[in-house]
C-alpha cells in the first residue's frame, strides 16, 4: 500500500504494520499484519499513521496482560468472533425466510410494503455474509499464526 518505515511495531503484539484503504472509500487506516490491532479510519494516511503512532505508556501490570497473551489467545478470541458472525447470518436468514414467506401467502395487499422488508431483509443477510467472510479470514490468518510450524 504505502511505505510502512515510519509505522512503529504492533503495541500489542510488535509486529508489523501496514496501511490498509477501503475498495469503495478513500478512508485509511493502519492495521497489524501479526495479530490484526487497526486503527479507526481516517480521510487520510498522514492522520492513520499518526493515530498508530501515538503510544502511551501502560502500567507495568496492563504490559504483563499484554505480554502473556499467545498467537493462540487471539485465535480463540476470533473464534467467538466467528461463531458470533455466523449466529448473526442464521438470525439474517432467518428473518429473510419470513419476509419471504409473508410476501408468498400475503396475496396482492401491501405487496409493496412487504416486498421493501423482502428487500431490506436480503441486504441484512448479505451484510451478514459479508461479515462472515471478513470474520473466517481473520480467524484463518489468526490459526495460522498460533500452529508451529
């Protein structure tokens, strides 16, 4: 994406990062190639990189909470992320199901209300899809860390 020589290392794991850009936005931030720690997003590289950059300096007992967390710890953490995303895309499916159903056995009265929760129900689905993508690559990037190799 960018030169990342200015980026500090990951603060909570030391690896490095990068700067990431929406596919649809001009929006950057700054994410963590090692245990995925980003940035929120900003208009542009300059405000993200410095975002990243800014450190505190934590109290000795939060860095031993830091220290002793494993490529392992993050792996089980997405993977209630994962799990949570995939409960999100029975919920969306779910409600699409109904919606449909309603528009099969409603007849012609509010064919036109019922077809916008139809449609609006169908975007819900695939925004949790979506969700459930992002969430198995980042539990794949995270296992794949933790296994030795």
């Amino acid at each position: 994406m960018t030169n990342t020589n200015n980026l500090l290392p990951c603060p909570c794991c030391g690896g490095g990062a990068e700067e990431m850009g929406g596919y649809t936005t001009s929006v950057k931030w700054i994410m963590c190639l090692k245990c995925g720690l980003e940035t929120k997003g900003f208009d542009n590289t300059e405000l993200a990189s410095k975002s990243w950059n800014t450190r505190t300096t934590p109290p000795d007992d939060v860095r031993a909470v830091v220290d002793e967390r494993t490529p392992q710890d993050y792996a089980i953490e997405h993977a209630e992320y994962l799990a949570a995303a995939a409960d999100g895309v029975q919920e969306a499916y779910k409600a699409y199901s109904l919606a449909q159903m309603n528009v099969d056995e409603g007849g012609d009265e509010g064919e036109d209300e019922l077809a916008e929760v139809v449609d609006s129900a169908r975007q819900d689905l695939h925004e949790a899809l979506h969700n459930l993508r992002n969430m198995t690559y980042e539990f794949r990037k995270r296992r794949d860390c933790a296994t030795p190799q």
